[in-house]
C-alpha cells in the first residue's frame, strides 16, 4: 500500500479559481523549498507536480490577460474601451 505520492494533500492548486497571484507566490515558495536541498526524493516530487500545475495556472492567466490587452482599442472619443471578438481571427 505505499501510494502516498498520489494524495498531494487535501489542498490542489489546479482551481481554475485561483487568482495569479496566489499562484506564482505559491510557485515560488515551492522553488525556494526545492533549491534549499533539505527535501527527500518524494516530497521533492510532490512539489515539483505541484509547481507544474501552478506555472500552467499562471500561463493561462498570462494569456488571458493578453487576449484582453489586445483586444482594447481607442474610440474617436479617446476613451479606451474592449474591441468585440471578431469570429475569424486568422486574418492577417
């Protein structure tokens, strides 16, 4: 019976929920417990499951927040507001 790597704790960072920054905090804390050389092999690989579910978080956060900065546009008025997706966007 010893599966304890699969039961990372009662806590799973891959909450769609979770806000950016409560993600890359949690990202670092993690990296700074894994460059301390104090960790055994299982809880290094705990952690490091754990930072891959965490830098994907922060990457899809990224990208949303791009996607909207991108799509922010100035009216005649010079009033910054969201452009409406457009449907097609491979045009280029």
């Amino acid at each position: 019976m010893p599966t304890p790597s699969k039961s990372a704790g009662p806590t799973n960072p891959a909450k769609a929920g979770l806000p950016f920054e409560e993600a890359l905090q949690k990202l670092e804390t993690i990296v700074d417990a894994m460059e301390s050389g104090e960790l055994p092999l299982e809880s290094l690989l705990a952690r490091y499951e754990e930072g891959v579910k965490l830098s994907k978080i922060c990457q899809e956060k990224l990208a949303e927040a791009e996607l909207k900065i991108q799509q922010l546009e100035k009216t005649d008025g010079g009033e910054i507001r969201l452009k409406p997706l457009a449907p097609d966007l491979s045009e280029d």
